[in-house]
C-alpha cells in the first residue's frame, strides 16, 4: 500500500489537506489517516492531481505516430508522463488508407505493451475533412465521409478508435456519423466549412465536441455565426489549444463564458517537436519548419504545436484567470467524461492510480502510474 501526504490533493473542484492510500492500481480512499504498513510518497506542499489525458496528439520528442508507429509509441509514451499525461489518444493525419491502417494496428498492438502513458485509443483526424479548411493536411488524401471507407481504414481495429474528425457538410457525413454513434465512437466537428444550420444539423445527428475550436473552421461573423457559432450555441464539449498562438487569450475567455469551463478540453495538437528544440520537422508527410517553438508548414499554415499539457495548464489558469482544480478538469476529468472513462481522470475510491504531483509552475515532479511510483523528475 502506498499513502501519499503532505500534498494539496485536488478533489472534484476543491484542494484538500488529505492522504491519497493506493493499493495496486486502484485509489483505495482519500482520507485523514496512514496505516502503519503503508510505504510514504511525501509530496512535500504540492499538488496531488489526478494525470492528464490528451486526447490529440500527434507526436512529441522527436517522434511522429505516423512514422514507424510502434517505436515512436513507446518513446512518446514514456516521455508524455514528464508532461503529467497518463493517458492519451494517438491522433492519425489524413494519409493514404494503407498508412492509416498501419498506424492503427500498430499503436493497438503497442498499447499492450507501453511502459509510461496509456494509448487509450485512436483520433482518427481527417481523412474526412474539408479542403477549404485543411490546415496542415495533405490534401491529396482527402475524401469524401462515407461508413465503407472508414471500416477500411479500420480493419479489425475499429473498436480501438475513440474520437473521429470529420467535417459535417460533406456528401456521406451524416450516414458515418450516425455509424459512430451507434458504436460510442465520438463524432467529432473539425477541418469544416459548415455554416451555422449545418453544424447545428450535426450536432442533432450526433456530433459531440469540435476540434481545436477556432482553427480549421468557419469563424464567428454576426449575419454568419458559422461552424464556430454552433460549437458556442451549444453544449458539445470543445477542444482547446492553449499554447497562446493558436488561439487568443481574450477569445479562450470568451468561449468559457459561453460554455462553462466543464465543457472545455485542453489538447496539445502537439507534434514531433514538441519537447525539442527549434528546427527542421516533418509532419504528415510533410515538411515543418519550428521557430520561436511555433510549428508551420512551408505556406505558412499552423502545423499542430510545440506544447505539453503541463504548459496547457499553466496557460488556461493564466489567461482565464481560474483556479488550479478548474484547470485540471479541463486536461483530465473532461477528457474522461467524452470517452466515458468512469475510473479515470479524478481522484476518488475506486479509480486508477493514475496520480501526479506537481508544484505551483505545473511543473510535474513525480508521477504514480497504475500505482506504481514512477519516481522524482
């Protein structure tokens, strides 16, 4: 058994002075007293959290998820939990359907395996997306939505795929996403040029967050809400990249105010660079040039981002001027309500010991994963 004190222990939207006692990998109790046999994590004044989930990832020190996926999976998933994620989604690019199977067999096989984070699962980003608002994807891969092409790419994986970006004004839209709401794969609106109505018309077929919300859709105009507009109009949950660049500090505000922060995902959309220095990268095949830590395609397009989820954090506290429990629930506890973790992302009776600690920069400084302390970093 393992009783971690003298730590700020978040619990639902409070910090409590309390003792964390995990036996195996589950969290026994969060109460006031330590058993005689139980061994001592002294948190030494910091905070006690449950680990972050990120749910958009598509690479980070030095490794891509698209780009021999099994030994990029271990590397990125050892390295996340220096970060404090403890779980996340591999997130595909829109490739060609033989690379996009490949990497789906492969991080399920790796997910069996992983020493650090868990790979929860699959974001399937693209292929089903628009071209107005592609972003950083390749272009030549795009399609059309359609049931047939998404079980292809599948194979016998389908189940691990949690989280599908798609854009919902295309021709095939709305049968897929009716597919993946009959099999609990979450819908989610992205790379779009929807208008309002039609957005709206997604979210009642089953659509039930929005990627990186403000990029790679149809902005807010006031005879013209948009893609955007419906996301803010409604209560599907909404991805969000704090990294400062992606999105406005005064436009993160906004949209909080509108949806409340319970609505919120912190993502990193982070990419190979992420935890390396500025240089020359690769992303979905193509090349990415890093400056000043802000990733961008040769025309000069966003190309994911440099950010860790600590850093996520730290910025949201920061620029919306929250609480530290606030912060967290948006990189774990909401995460884990989208994918319907019921024993992940908080720290209660009965959950995973996914726990970290981490002081008052967000700087993680030791990490209990399934109940086995990983140590100081």
């Amino acid at each position: 058994m393992l009783a971690i004190v003298n730590g700020k222990v978040i619990v639902d939207q409070s910090v409590e002075k309390k003792v964390v006692l995990i036996e195996g990998d589950r969290i026994l109790d969060i109460c006031n007293t330590v058993p005689d046999e139980a061994e001592i994590i002294d948190a030494q004044g910091q905070y006690v959290s449950p680990g972050f989930i990120d749910i958009h990832i598509h690479g980070c020190n030095g490794f891509d998820i698209m780009t021999n996926t099994y030994e990029s999976l271990m590397n990125i998933s050892r390295f996340l939990l220096s970060t404090g994620v403890t779980g996340f989604l591999a997130t595909t690019m829109t490739e060609s359907s033989g690379k996009i199977r490949e990497t789906i067999w492969e991080a399920n096989r790796a997910s069996c395996n992983v020493c650090g984070a868990d790979i929860l699962g699959i974001h399937m980003e693209g292929p089903f997306i628009s071209f107005q608002y592609k972003g950083a994807q390749n272009p030549g891969y795009i399609e059309k939505p359609s049931v047939e092409s998404f079980r292809k790419k599948c194979g016998e994986d389908e189940e691990f795929v949690k989280v599908v970006t798609l854009a919902p004004e295309l021709e095939g839209a709305h049968e897929l996403i009716e597919y993946l709401k009959e099999r609990n794969i979450v819908a989610s609106m992205g790379h779009t040029n929807a208008d309002y109505e039609e957005a709206e018309k997604a979210i009642g077929w089953g659509v039930k967050s929005s990627t990186h919300t403000f990029n790679g859709m149809k902005g807010f105009i006031h005879r013209e809400p948009g893609a955007l507009g419906a996301v803010m109009d409604s209560d599907i949950m909404a991805e969000i990249i704090a990294d400062g660049v992606h999105v406005h500090p005064a436009a993160l505000r906004i949209l909080a105010r509108l949806k409340g922060f319970e609505n919120l995902i912190l993502v990193t959309d982070s990419m190979m660079a992420a935890g390396m220095v500025d240089g020359q990268y690769t992303l979905g095949g193509q090349k990415v040039n890093v400056k000043n830590g802000v990733a961008r395609v040769i025309s000069g397009q966003l190309a994911g981002s440099t950010l860790t989820m600590n850093r996520a954090v730290r910025n949201v506290k920061e620029f919306l001027n929250i609480t530290v429990p606030q912060a967290v629930a948006m990189a774990a506890g909401n995460p884990a309500r989208l994918l319907e973790l019921k024993d992940r992302g908080v720290l209660a009776k009965g959950c995973i010991a996914d726990i970290i600690i981490f002081n008052e920069d967000i700087r993680v400084t030791r990490v209990i994963k399934s109940g086995i302390d990983m140590g100081v970093y």
